[in-house]
C-alpha cells in the first residue's frame, strides 16, 4: 500500500483538475451516487478534464454497499473499455469511496482511483488510510483489500450542503481523533461550536484530524497493531449501530461511535485509569449533542453477542481500544461480561 496524497482543498476544481492530471490515464470515470450526483457533481462536472468522462451512478444509502452495486460499477467500467491504466474518481460520501475503493483496486488487478469524500464521516475518516470493501452476508465491510487512492481532496465547499446530524455524524470521528491524539487537540474540539459552525475554522480542524489518522496509518497501514486506536469507540458503537438497525430505528454510524466512546472511556476509566474529570467531561459533550441511545438491560446480551462477533476479535475474546489518558493509547485491553454490563449500565445511566 503506497502513501497517498491528501489535499486540503482551497480551490476544489483546481485541485481535482491537477490530481487528474498529475495520474496518467486512458480512460476516466466518475463513481456518484443518486444524491452526489445532483449535488455535488455540478461543483465540478464543467472542468475540462471532467467533460469526457464516464459516469457512472449507484444508490445513495448504506444499503447500496452491496455486491449487487459493485457488479454494476465493474460492468460499467468493462462496458466503457477501462483498462488497468484508467482512473476511477469516487465523488460521495464513505459508502461510494469504499466500494468505489473496492472496485478499482480490483478491476484488471488495480487501477488508479481519485477520492472527492463529500460528507465529513468519510473526509475525516473513510477516504484516507485505504481500506476499501463492501458489506456482505449481513456484515459490514465483511469484503474488501487495504489499497489507497492516489490522491484525496478535502474541500468544505461540500459540507455547507450537508445536514447537522451528518456533521455531527463526522465530528464524532473526530472526536475520536481527539482523545488519542493530545489533550489540545481535544480541548479544541470540544470548544468547536459544531451546530453554528465557522466553516473556515472546521477545515482547518478537519485537516488536524486526518493529519491524526494519516500519522497512526504510515506507521500501520495493515492495522497489525498501532491502527487498531482508530478502533477506538467502535467495538461498543458497531454493536449499539447493529442493535439499532435490527430493530427498525437506524442510527448514523458517528452517534453509534458517539455513544461508544461514553462506553469505552468508561471501560478506560475502571481498567486502565483514565481520569474521571476527563469522562465526565467527554459525556456531557456527547449527551448534549448526540442525545442517548434507547435501549434497556433485556438487550444486553444481544449487545454483547453483538460485539463477540465483531471482525476486530480473535476467537472469542472481545478485544477493546482504550485509553489511559488523552493520547495514552492501550490496544488489545480485554473485558469480561461482568465488565461489559457495567460499561452498558454506565452508558444509560451515567455518572
Ligand atoms: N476507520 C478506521 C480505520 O481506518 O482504521
């Protein structure tokens, strides 16, 4: 997996016209979803390296991440004569550059492909560090290679369209990157007012955070140690998310993560010694802003069925990131049922 280009973006059709063309290519197409293509596509369709190009368009939620999606985005490129030496650019949000990802790092054994990520979920997290895949089997991301893009543009101009629950959704990831980076990093987050923001003063945040992932990710691409902090939150968020969509009542995958690091800094606190000034700082940041998780004690033991199942396990230990303090990263922490109950009561009803 080689280093990929991560451009803060100040002039977003400059930007994507220079990385088109500093990739040498044959063919170039465009991967949108129903809703990227309405509208983010017209902040860049006019530029002259754009006009040729192949689109190519699939279904705008989770639920597209499918192999039924992948075979239409192979067919498309196979249809419109790719070759191993075209370029694939993914202009959406995590679902179109992971399965987007997925398709050109498998289309003739690999072509180069261009991430444009249009929320902040997959700016600050999914489009850097190069993992691809799709959902499969009712498990997400269960398919997929670690292939980076040869060059992803950050620009702000598309999070001015986007929702506050989909802001909110991305700032929980970066919240994560927050506490296991330094305790300014976080104080600087939580000082952020993320429901009026200053969109200048969010890129600048925004290029802090991935500047965080990007850091952790040279040093473990393949996510053997040193990677599995970006796991932080996601052991307990993934099984709160899979409850929540089982039950009919989806939630964005960032409150799930939200919720999960009121989970795991609490587990942090009992096992490892983080302190409880900082926990109770960070839930009251999260209760304000994410609301609770509605759940009771009978759906404990579906939680924690959940979370054995989780990919980030081996055998039958449910493995946790956690910490000992901002920064103070501890992977591989391991808890027991007992613990786990605690963690969930803690999460209903707090300090
Ligand atoms: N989303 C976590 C990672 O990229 O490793």
């Amino acid at each position: 997996m080689t280093k990929q280009e991560v451009i803060i973006s100040h002039d977003l059709n400059g930007d994507v016209e220079r990385a088109i063309r500093r990739c040498p290519h044959d063919r170039l197409f465009v991967l949108t979803d129903t809703t990227t293509l309405r509208l983010c596509w017209p902040l860049v369709g006019g530029l002259p390296s754009l006009r040729e190009a192949h689109m190519i368009t699939i279904g705008d939620t989770d639920e597209n991440k499918t192999l039924a999606s992948l075979t239409h985005v192979w067919t498309a490129l196979q249809q419109g004569g790719a070759t191993r030496h075209s370029l694939l650019l993914n202009l959406g949000g995590g679902m179109v550059t992971d399965l987007g990802g997925f398709a050109a790092s498998t289309f003739k054994r690999g072509m180069a492909y261009i991430n444009v990520p249009t929320t902040l979920l997959s700016q600050v997290d999914a489009s850097v560090g190069g993992k691809t895949g799709i959902n499969f089997g009712g498990l997400k991301n269960e398919i997929g290679v670690f292939n980076c893009a040869a060059t992803v543009i950050l620009s702000t101009d598309f999070l001015r369209s986007l929702d506050m629950k989909n802001l909110l959704s991305g700032y929980a990831e970066m919240l994560k990157h927050g506490l296991i980076s330094d305790e300014e990093s976080w104080m600087q987050l939580l000082r952020f007012d993320i429901e009026a923001p200053d969109f200048g003063r969010l890129g600048s945040l925004v290029a802090k955070s991935v500047a965080i992932k990007e850091g952790i990710v040279e040093q473990d691409p393949t996510e053997q140690g040193l990677r599995k902090a970006l796991n932080l939150g996601h052991t307990a968020g993934h099984a709160l998310e899979s409850l929540a969509l089982e039950g009919g009542h989806p939630v964005l995958h960032g409150y799930a993560v939200a919720w999960g690091l009121i989970c795991e800094l609490y587990l942090s606190t009992v096992k490892c010694g983080f302190p409880t000034e900082r926990l109770r700082q960070a839930v009251g940041f999260i209760r304000q802003h994410y609301g609770e998780f509605d759940f009771n004690c009978k759906q404990y033991e579906h939680l924690y069925e959940f979370m054995r199942h989780d990919k980030k396990n081996e055998a039958d230990i449910i493995n946790f990131t956690l910490l000992g303090g901002i920064g103070d990263i501890r992977i591989n922490q391991q808890a027991s049922k007992d613990d786990i109950f605690e963690m969930l009561d803690f999460l209903r009803e707090g300090l």
